[in-house]
C-alpha cells in the first residue's frame, strides 16, 4: 500500500492500521493470559509450596513462652481446639511445629485418625494443643476440647498434594481400643503432655514386653559351658579308640532323640560313657534362644505403597496380615539385639515400635 505524500495523512493511516491489528489479535491475548495464570495456580500447589519451612521467633501465650523448633520426633496428647476462622482443606495451626509440616492427629474417643497440614500459627490459648479447621475437625468427628493425639509425620507426595489441594487425604488406620486407653491415662487435666522423651516402657504394652525381658530369668548359657567339656572329653576319648569298638551299639537308638544331637553325642551313648549329665545338655538347648526368635514391628499400614516407604526408612520388610502390611526388622537371635533396634526404630519416629517372639 503507498501511503499518502501528506505527513497528516500517512499518519492518520498508520493509526488506523495499528487500530485493526490490536482489534485482531485481542483473543489470542485473552488465551495466552489464561494460560500462564494456570501455571501460576499450579505451582501454587506443588511440590515447591512447601518450602521453604518458617519457624520464627519465640512467643508468649497465657505466661507461657513457646520457641518454635524443627524435629521429627514429636509425639503428644492434648485437646484439640475448634478454629471457626482456619482456612478451607484439611489443615491446623499449631504452636512450635515448622510452618508448614504434616502430622497425624488422632481422636482419642473414637481412633479415628487422619493427615492434616500445619500452616498458621496457634492456638493462642495454652489449654490447648492444636487448632484444627472445620474440615479437618468434621473428617475427624471432633469438637472443641475433644482429647487427641498429635504425631509429626513425613507422609508420600501423593498425599501432601491433595493437601495442599484442600482436599482431604486417605484417613489412616484406626489406633486400637487398647492403646487408646493407655494413650487417654497419659491425659492431663490442662495443656499436653509428650509421648516422645517419655521412658519406653510406661505403658501396658511396654511393661509386658519389659517382664518377658528379665536377663537373669532365662540364662541357660552356664549350664551348656559347663557340658560342654565334658562332652568334649568324651568325644577325644571315643576317637582315640580302635574304631572296632564303637562299631555297633548295645542298645537301639531311641525314638525320641533329638534332632540337634550330633554324631558325636551318639557315640557318647555307649553304656561306658554314659554320664547323668546327659538330660542336662538336652535341657539345655531353649528354644527361645534359637537364630532369628525376636522381631521388631516398627509400624501397620493399610496400604502397601505406605508400609514399603517405612520399610526403606529403617531397613526392614513388609510382611502382609488379613488387611494391614506390617513393617518388621529382623529377625534377631537375641532379646538384646532386637532391643537395641526398637530403639533405632522409636528414634526415627516410629514411637508404636514393639519387639514379638517370632514362635
């Protein structure tokens, strides 16, 4: 197009060309912001939405100062609080915990227990543990001042991301009857108290695992040092004679003998060697002590993408029971082995840990 020799009039063209231009691109405009306001929206959500972790500085509630601080290993009982004003989903405030964070919270009246996403600081009242919004308190079946259990947790990404979706994640498995009674003697009558620095053996779970494990009460170990010599004395004794004399026996073999008897006990059953130590080394031989008689079970999950993550975490297997995926370690020859890893177990979080004879 050639434009017009007058400046006013090549200048009046140009404006109206760039009038049609703008008038025909306005849709694409239009789509391309929606577009990139959907990405924004999206990562909002993502993985990046929790971090970085806040903390802050320390605060006072009722006379009380509360230092905020970063551990994996928390672990109380309180009274859950009713936020009327929390934000929509599934989330809480709560007084110390790093903002935000995941954490189990457990009905104490019912069992029910469920995942909930820490992010506001509160309650600012030092009678309670935990606000939780009306989401988290409807899936839970709470109210105001219901007695709950509080568990820092590091859930899979699957579930955080429907977190912070605001939708709500898989309820986990209900806490049985019993523990719920010694979880609720742990009540106080204001506040929280903590399960994490409490000793292990202060419930009734603990305590019996606790009298199965008295070291002198099964300790055959003597007894077997003590046969041993002896046996083998006679095994020396028996070897260094002609073979001629040891090779037919008096008596048949009886019917009831052991199968961990060696061929050397055997030849020890000649009527001259016979000894009254001899039921003393059968008696010896318990059975609780054999290789792998103790197991650890960190934790019960019922599904079994769940139970393989904790397996991983503490180096143990899954093992399938009815419904539920238990995660164990071991198995251990001994009691004190299979201590020695509940305690592993208790300070990576799994604060239900328990050690079961394998027999």
């Amino acid at each position: 197009m050639r434009l017009p020799r007058d400046p006013y009039s090549r200048l009046a063209v140009i404006g109206l060309s760039l009038a049609l231009v703008a008038c025909g691109r306005g849709g694409n405009d239009l789509a391309e912001l929606g577009s990139a306001s959907t990405s924004v929206a999206g990562e909002a959500f993502g993985p990046a939405a929790d971090y970085p972790v806040v903390l802050g500085d320390p605060y006072t509630v009722d006379g009380q100062v509360f230092t905020p601080f970063d551990t994996m290993n928390y672990d109380e009982v309180g009274y859950a609080a009713y936020d009327a004003n929390g934000a929509d989903g599934i989330t809480a405030s709560h007084k110390t915990l790093p903002l935000p964070s995941y954490v189990e919270v457990t009905a104490l009246d019912t069992g029910r227990t469920t995942l909930v996403r820490v992010e506001r600081r509160g309650p600012m009242t030092g009678s309670r543990l935990l606000a939780l919004s009306p989401a988290a308190s409807a899936q839970l079946g709470i109210a105001e001042g219901a007695p709950i259990r509080v568990r820092r947790v590091n859930p899979p990404e699957d579930d955080r991301a429907m977190l912070r979706a605001g939708a709500a994640a898989p309820e986990r498995m209900e806490t049985p009857a019993s523990l719920l009674a010694v979880l609720k003697r742990k009540l106080p009558g204001n506040g929280s108290t903590s399960l994490a620095v409490a000793p292990p053996a202060t419930n009734a779970g603990a305590v019996a695992v606790g009298a199965i494990a008295q070291p002198a009460a099964i300790e055959p170990a003597p007894s077997r040092v003590a046969v041993a010599p002896s046996t083998a004395q006679r095994f020396d004794a028996t070897m260094s004679q002609s073979r001629s004399a040891v090779k037919a026996y008096p008596l048949p073999p009886l019917s009831g003998v052991s199968r961990v008897q060696s061929p050397a006990s055997v030849r020890a059953a000649a009527p001259e060697t016979v000894s009254p130590q001899a039921p003393a080394r059968v008696a010896a031989v318990n059975p609780a002590s054999r290789d792998g008689a103790f197991v650890v079970q960190a934790a019960a999950f019922s599904q079994q993408a769940n139970a393989r993550r904790a397996a991983d975490a503490v180096g143990g297997f899954v093992e399938k029971s009815g419904s539920l995926y238990r995660v164990r370690i071991g198995p251990f020859a001994s009691r004190g082995q299979a201590e020695a890893a509940l305690a592993k177990a208790r300070a990576a979080g799994y604060s239900d840990a328990r050690v079961y004879p394998t027999g």
